[in-house]
C-alpha cells in the first residue's frame, strides 16, 4: 500500500464506522454525541465492525449458500488477523472499518477473544452450518449465544470508556447491560426475524404461554396479537427490565465524562420496551423506536450534565 492509498488513511477508516453508527444505530449514535470526543471514534470502530458482520450474515451474502456466508466471516476474521499484524487489507468494503478496528484494539489493549466469541455467535446465524440455531429452547441455551453476541460487545466498551474501580468489577455489569439491550433487540425485531427464519426468544418460555413458532406465524402474516402472544411477549419485556436493573450500578462504576452518555443509551434502549407495551405487544407486524423528540428529551439534559462536568 502506499501512503495516499485512501484504505491506509484511519481518520477516513473511522469516518466510516462513524457514518454506519449514524445511519444504522440512531440511539446508539446520539449516545455517543454525549461521549468525550477523543473516545468517540473507538465507540464508533466496536459499532462499525459488529455492524458490517451483521451485514454479512443478514445483507450482503442473502441468498448464497451457508458455506459461501461462513466463509465470509472467515475472511473477516483473516483480515482482522491481518491488520492486527501491521499487515494491509484491501478490500473496500471490509477493510477501513477492519483498519479501524484493530488501531481500537491496540490503542485500548481489547482482548481479541471477545471478537472471536462474537464472531462465533454471528456463524450460529448461518443456515446449514454446524453451529447454527433457527431457535432456542431455554434461555440458558439463549444465553449462551449473548455471550458472544451481546455481552462481549459491554466488555469492550469497558477500556474505552474507562472504569472508576478495577476493570474486572465492572465487568459483570456491562456484560449484562449487552444482554439487555440484546433481549430488547430481540423483542423489537421479532417479526423481522421470524422473516429471515430466526426465533430468538426461548421456545420453553414461549410454549409456557401456549406460544409456538406457527402461532407467530399467524400473527406475522395477519397483524394480530393473540393475548397468549401478548402474555408472553410481556413477560420477556419483564426478563429484559430485571436484566437492565441488574446492570445499572455498573454505570457508576465507569468514568464521570462518560457516565451522561451511557446513562442515555441506558434509557433510551429501556424506552424500547415501554414503546414495545404501549403498541399493545404489535412487535410482529412493526418496530417499536422511541419517537425522536423523546430521544431528544432524554439526550438534552445529560449533554448539558456532560459539559458542565456534572455526574
């Protein structure tokens, strides 16, 4: 590569990750708004990587088969290997937000196996490979996948944001505010993912209510709720709000310039699931966001906490 080559330029690599998170992630990328700005572009890099491996298993390899979209995850993975020893990555698709990435993980000492767990979740979402899981049957089996898919992504956030006590305090908490806002996911997309052949949510707590994967079905393609569905979907809602109450003590935890930005994305991603409720449980048919003017709301008065330096 030589130096005016546009793949060997981080801020351009950055730039990129920025522009996902403010297309892709709308409470994620206010949140960050209220984030010190010399953090900023690693927040921007751990979203712009999770980002462009979801795309590979959910966008960009729709229709190939399960080896060809494994195989694209691998290639992440190499190129990662790759730019992690100093070595150039050329793709234009996967490269500057790769590039990104490992200047975060090397400036911010991350370790690499939380990337490798979270990219062994994604491959648990590829159709006909060995691993992968259409659904789940308990939430300990659910659990295992957040792990790699959710609760990795709070462990490193934690160098980044930097911590008031001991890192491996406050590791649990952000581990658990990852399975949160993973369960509220889960519970925003369903019918989404019901499309793409996906049920997330625990098929035993489901069929507790008397919920199967037809029954979803059903409501998917009619716009209905069946009140079984909506005993259900409120008791996950609850699942998620215990799991959000248990990580709330982390967020005192993290650095005082940081605390106003987490504690919005905190709230924000909660509201989710007030907005989930107050649809009457329609998350089949549509995507329950907390509306813009109370994003604004929330996000105004912590940027004014920011800037004044209060807690």
């Amino acid at each position: 590569m030589t130096p005016t080559d546009p793949l060997d330029d981080l801020p351009s690599a950055y730039h990129r990750c920025r522009r996902l998170a403010a297309e892709h992630g709308r409470t994620y990328y206010l949140a960050t708004r209220l984030l010190p700005a010399e953090r900023r572009p690693a927040v921007y890099a751990l979203y712009g990587f999770a980002r462009t491996v979801d795309d590979v298993v959910d966008v960009d390899y729709v229709g190939r088969s399960p080896e060809e979209r494994a195989a694209a995850l691998d290639i992440v993975e190499a190129q990662l290997d790759d730019a992690l020893a100093g070595r150039a990555v050329f793709d234009p698709r996967t490269g500057p937000v790769v590039r990104a990435l490992a200047d975060t993980v090397r400036q911010y000492e991350i370790p690499i196996e939380y990337f490798r767990a979270f990219l062994d979740s994604m491959r648990m979402d590829i159709p006909g490979t060995p691993g992968f899981h259409a659904e789940y049957r308990t939430m300990t089996e659910l659990r295992r996948y957040m792990y790699g898919s959710a609760a990795v992504i709070g462990l490193q956030m934690l160098p980044v944001l930097g911590t008031t006590v001991p890192r491996v305090t406050a590791e649990p908490y952000a581990a658990a505010l990852g399975e949160a806002f993973q369960l509220t996911n889960f519970l925003r997309d369903v019918g989404e993912d019901l499309d793409r052949g996906r049920v997330y949510l625990p098929a035993d707590d489901l069929g507790a209510f008397g919920v199967d994967v037809d029954l979803m079905r059903h409501c998917r393609r009619t716009g209905t709720v069946d009140p079984r569905l909506r005993r259900a979907l409120s008791h996950f809602v609850a699942v998620a709000r215990a799991l959000y109450r248990g990580a709330e003590p982390g967020l005192d935890m993290l650095e005082p310039r940081v605390r106003p930005g987490m504690r919005a994305a905190y709230v924000l991603y909660g509201e989710i699931l007030d907005e989930v409720e107050n649809s009457g449980f329609r998350v089949l048919d549509r995507r329950a966001t907390v509306p813009r003017h109370r994003r604004l709301a929330v996000a105004l008065p912590l940027f004014a906490r920011a800037v004044t330096g209060r807690r």
